[in-house]
C-alpha cells in the first residue's frame, strides 16, 4: 500500500537491504591527503563514472555521507568522473581540530578539488553541501565552472536562531546530545533524515549515517557542522555579501515543493539574492531530491551542468 509523503515507516519496520540496487559499494574509493587551515588530514573519496569524461564533484550534507550519491553514480557516471567525498568530520574522513565556520570548511574542499586536480569542475551540492559549495564560489570563483545546488540552506530561520540560544543557554547540551544519539544511532539518523517516499530507507543506509556517530571523532565532527557550520550569524554574512556582491559562476537552485528538514523558501529567498540563477522546483520530491526523484532531478541537473561544456 502507498504511504502518504514523508510517512516514516516503524523503526522496526525498516528492511536490511534498499528495495533499490545501487552501485556505491561497487566504486573504487581512495585516500587523499588535503592540507589546508585546518592542517593535514586524509579524506574518503568515491570515484566513479567513465574515467574518459570530464570531472564533476559532489558535495553531501550534513549527518550525512557520499553514500547520499548511491542513485545518482550510475547515470551521472555515463557523462562525469564523479568524486564523491565525505566531508572532513564525517564518514571516513578525518576530525581535525578547529573551528568549523562554513568559510573554513568551504576552503578544505577547495584544497581537496587541488589534491584530487579537479580544480574548475562543475559542482553539485547537497543541503550544507551546497551552502558550502557556494561560499567557496565567491572566495574563489576559479574552484568551479558551475554549481547546482539542491536544496541547501543558508538563510537564517527561526529554527536555526532557536537552537543558537539553546546550545548557549542549556549548560552540558554537548553531553546531554552525545547521550541522546548515541543511545541509538541508527534509530537517530531514521528519525531526522526525511524522504518524500520514506520507503527507501534501509538498514545499511542507518548504519552509513549512523556508525560514524557512534565515534568519539564522529560525534565531535557532527557537534562541529550543529553550532559552528551552520550558525545563524555566519549566514548573515552570507546573505549580506550575496546582496552586495554579484555571483562569480552560474548557479542552478534546485529546491522540492516540500520539505520537513529545510524551508523551501529558502531557495526563493536565494534566488532573490542571485536573480541570474536559474530556479527549479520539484514537487514529489525531499531535500534529498538525488535519492527519492532522481529522474526529475537529473532531468534539470544535467542539462544546466552540460551548458557550455569544455
């Protein structure tokens, strides 16, 4: 029987296997050393698709992995070498010290596009993946050619300034969310990862999401991306520098009708702000448009990243 959009299936409920093939586990995976602020670290980076074809990027979000790309690898690969990375702090990336401000993170993945000699390549970013990714346009509008991005964040909203005051106000929250997440990872991620058609969910994807929570280094990369990364007062500068600035590259703003974990308004908002860029909506889709209406996404992706190829 259908179940209506964003109904989470029982935790109990959820099969071992995805009800649909992927070939993430298939792709070759390698170990790049990157050096930027935060100093010396290794990453994770899937790499798939045609080596013949030219490079494109993809930048996941935040709890999540370069397992987000799983139904994406596939066709995209039939036009890009796709590089796929876990973020510094997450999946099997290395947690190195520092303050994670989003202008920091963005500059690690500009060190990594060196490391991995994809500077210039078109882009797709993910939630704070495409946040991040934008933020590294306009500090330095060489790094790529193009950028779609699919639903990211980047507004301040009142969720975002409500948890600010909260982590400031709530003595020990650091301990009291370890406690929290760590009680059950996978039920954690199952709980605030949302999909229009929930039934995509899988255990392998809770233990991907989850297992890395289950760290000292994960758990402290995740805390990092809460309060650092995705503070309210780093995007009113970014809002502010958009307003006053004109956007370096083109920009494809990919945002679904609906969505529990980001408010599509903010792509409206966004596209006021860079009003050169071309706004997509989808309806029966989520924030993670790539996994639960891959056709529909791709069917405006492709055809904005093929513009003016090289």
């Amino acid at each position: 029987m259908a179940r209506a959009p964003f109904s989470q299936l029982p935790f109990s409920q959820v099969p071992l296997q995805p009800r649909l093939p992927h070939p993430y586990f298939a792709a070759e995976v390698r170990t790049v050393d990157v050096t930027s602020d935060f100093g010396r670290g290794a990453a994770k980076v899937v790499v798939a698709g045609d080596a013949a074809r030219p490079p494109l990027l993809l930048i996941h979000g935040f709890m999540t992995t370069s397992y987000s790309w799983r139904y994406v690898l596939a066709p995209l690969g039939q036009h890009y070498r796709l590089y796929a990375p876990d973020l510094i702090g997450t999946g099997g990336s290395a947690t190195l010290d520092g303050d994670y401000h989003p202008d920091r993170v963005a500059q690690w993945i500009g060190a990594l596009m060196d490391a991995l000699q994809i500077t210039g390549c078109p882009v797709i970013g993910n939630s704070m993946g495409g946040y991040l990714a934008m933020r590294l346009a306009l500090q330095r509008p060489t790094a790529m050619r193009r950028l779609v991005n699919l639903h990211s964040p980047g507004v301040r909203t009142g969720r975002n300034t409500l948890l600010k005051w909260a982590l400031r106000l709530v003595p020990g929250w650091q301990r009291l969310l370890r406690r929290i997440v760590r009680a059950n990872p996978h039920k954690w991620v199952h709980r605030n990862v949302h999909y229009y058609d929930e039934t995509l969910k899988s255990q392998e994807e809770h233990a991907q999401y989850g297992d890395p929570l289950a760290t000292d280094a994960g758990f402290d990369g995740f805390c990092h991306y809460l309060v650092e990364t995705m503070h309210p007062d780093a995007m009113d500068a970014f809002e502010q520098q958009l307003a006053t600035t004109t956007f370096p590259i083109p920009l494809q703003l990919v945002y679904a009708a609906r969505d529990p974990m980001v408010p599509p308004e903010i792509g409206a908002r966004l596209h006021q702000l860079v009003p050169a860029a071309e706004l997509v909506r989808l309806d029966a889709a989520s924030h993670f448009a790539h996994v639960d209406a891959t056709e529909a996404f791709l069917g405006a992706a492709l055809p904005f990243l093929q513009q003016g190829a090289r």
